[in-house]
C-alpha cells in the first residue's frame, strides 16, 4: 500500500523523490505507534486480569505487583487504574490513590466503581461537594446503588442550601433498602430541618 500510494503520488504530480520517502516513513511510524498502543493495551488488560484473579484469591501484595505494572504501561487502563487505586486507598496513600482513579476515569468516564473510589477519597479529605458529585455519577450511571445513594445523600446533607436534595437521596436509598436504620435517622433529622 505504501509503495502503490508513493508510485501514485509520484505518477501524478510533480513531486520530489524524498516527498514519497517522508511519506513513507510518516505512515509506517504511525502504523507502528498504533501497534505498539494495542500492544501495550494488551498487555495491561492481561496483567490487569491476573491482577482481579490474585486479588479474588486474598493475594493482596501479588494483585498490587500486577495492577501497578499494568497502570505503568497503560495509565489509563480503566479497571487497573481503578483497582490499583483501591489497594492505594486501602492503605491510606489517598492522593496516589485519586490519581489513579481520575486516570480511570479519563477512559471510562462512566466507571461506577472509579467515580465511588473517588467519592470515598474526597470524602475522606472533607471535601463533600466533590464528594457528592462522583457519588452523583454513580447513581446516575447505577440508579440501583444503594451504597452510592446513602453517600450522596450524607454528603449533600454537610453542604448548605442542598438538604432538600439530601433528603431526595436518601429516600431513593431507603426504597431500595428500607431497613437501613442510619438512613432512617439522617433522613429523620433533615426532614425536621427542612420544616
């Protein structure tokens, strides 16, 4: 293909030999950038999956060793990011943490998981306007998650002026899970302050 488009180029218009040698080059350094992309894609998504095996196992150590070589060829690798941000979070390394999570994220913007390891980590930082906003994309992306409701509903309850919409959170959690009697008090407490 490469030769048949120089051959062309050359045939039909008055161009310089090296024009077709630089068009060469460029089309086959992009030929081989993609390659090498959907290699190393490929490597993450393998390491990445032996990676969820030693983790379903109990080897936390072995699936740490495999999610971090698989974010250190692919970064943006959705479940290894994620993963390994988990195992970060675990250990109380919050900040390595989020990047990884917001890494994960950049490929798989609607990764429910991702958005509620985010979630958690703002909320551990205080930060519950931020918070709110990732548990927010988890329920928009799993409308069903009643851990994410409960937290959307907790977070939005710290911020002035959004008890109204607190309130609403919790109420969808309680619908999926009426026996949660933590709910039942917050959502106690803030209805008598919305009154």
């Amino acid at each position: 293909m490469i030769l048949h488009a120089c051959s062309t180029l050359i045939a039909n218009a008055p161009l310089p030999a090296h024009a077709c040698t630089r068009f060469s080059r460029v089309y086959a350094t992009r030929i081989t950038s993609h390659y090498m992309y959907d290699q190393t894609r490929v490597k993450a998504v393998a390491l990445s999956k032996e990676g969820e095996k030693l983790k379903a196992a109990g080897d936390m150590a072995g699936a740490e060793a495999k999610f971090k070589a698989a974010v250190e060829s692919y970064p943006t690798h959705p479940y290894a990011a994620a993963w390994y941000g988990e195992i970060l979070y675990n250990k109380g390394q919050l900040d390595e943490a989020k990047v990884h999570f917001e890494n994960s994220i950049k490929s798989a913007p609607y990764f429910p998981d991702a958005h509620y390891f985010l979630g958690d980590v703002y909320r551990q930082q205080n930060n519950p306007a931020k918070s709110a906003e990732h548990y927010g994309r988890v329920v928009n992306a799993s409308p069903r998650d009643q851990d994410a409701w409960f937290m959307l509903g907790s977070m939005l309850s710290q911020i002035p002026g959004k008890e109204a919409e607190a309130v609403d959170a919790l109420v969808k959690h309680l619908r999926i899970n009426p026996g949660d009697n933590e709910a039942k008090e917050m959502h106690k407490k803030l209805s008598k302050q919305l009154k």
